[in-house]
C-alpha cells in the first residue's frame, strides 16, 4: 500500500481542491493510516453518491462488475476516469458517461475519425491530469486502492 499509486493521484487531487472519497474492498484500513482529508465509503455505491467524477483506481474483481445504470443514477456528473481500463469505452458511454482511459487514442474535436463524445472524453481526461479541481471537477469521488 505504501507505493500504491493510488496515494500519488489522491494527493494530486488533494493539492488541486478536490474532496476525495475513497473505496477499496481490500485496502481500507491500511489507506486510513497513510491519508489524511479522506473520506472512506462503505461500497463503492456509496462512493460514487453526489460525484462529479469516478476515478477507478484498482482493477479488483468487484469493481469489474459494476452497475454502470445504477451508478450513473447516484453521480452529480457521469464522469468515469479508468485509469486500469477496466471498462469498455462504447458500455461505459452507452450508460450516458463522459470516459477516459489510460492509453486510449487522444480523440481530439476535429480529428478525423472522432465523434464529438470522443473529444469531449479527451478533454476531460486531460483536464483530470491537469489539477481537475480547478477545471471542473471539484469533488471528485474515488474508488481506489
């Protein structure tokens, strides 16, 4: 847990003015001993309750299964940021979400081929990389490790 890359990216969130509310089903109690200014949710249901973004952390069997209705229904904002690409962009969209993945083909607005979701994806990604807090993404929700 210690060199979890997961403390790397909720500080970054931290530092830019995001609320972070995490879940790992394995990972909690050692989380709570090396973060401090986090809130920790009960699932991950509870998590992703009032986000603007979810940022998928860890590639644990429960997160691989996930009721994309239900949580859409549960956020401020459907953002999904899939930093393992556990998800399938084309499922996660067709649920009414904004995704990002680690990888993925940069699907800038106007390059050929792109669909404007595409683009829109992009640029939220690349605003969560750039301090998302100050773009937009003020509270952001995340289920990690």
């Amino acid at each position: 847990m210690r060199e979890a890359p997961s403390l790397a990216i909720i500080a970054g969130l931290q530092d830019a003015g995001a609320r972070v509310v995490a879940y790992d089903p394995e990972g909690m109690e050692q989380a709570r001993g090396l973060l401090s200014g986090v809130e920790y949710a009960a699932d991950a249901y509870a998590c992703a309750a009032g986000a603007q973004a979810l940022v998928l952390v860890t590639e644990w069997d429960a997160f691989r299964a996930l009721d994309l209705g239900r949580l859409r229904g549960l956020m401020a904002a459907p953002v999904l940021v899939d930093l393992r690409n556990v998800y399938r962009p084309e499922d996660v969209r067709r649920h009414g979400f904004a995704y990002a993945g680690v990888g993925q083909p940069c699907c800038r607005a106007g390059r050929p081929g792109r669909s404007a979701a595409q683009a829109q994806d992009s640029c939220l990604f690349s605003r969560f990389l750039q301090g998302g807090a100050h773009h937009g993404l003020r509270a952001v929700e995340a289920v990690e490790a």
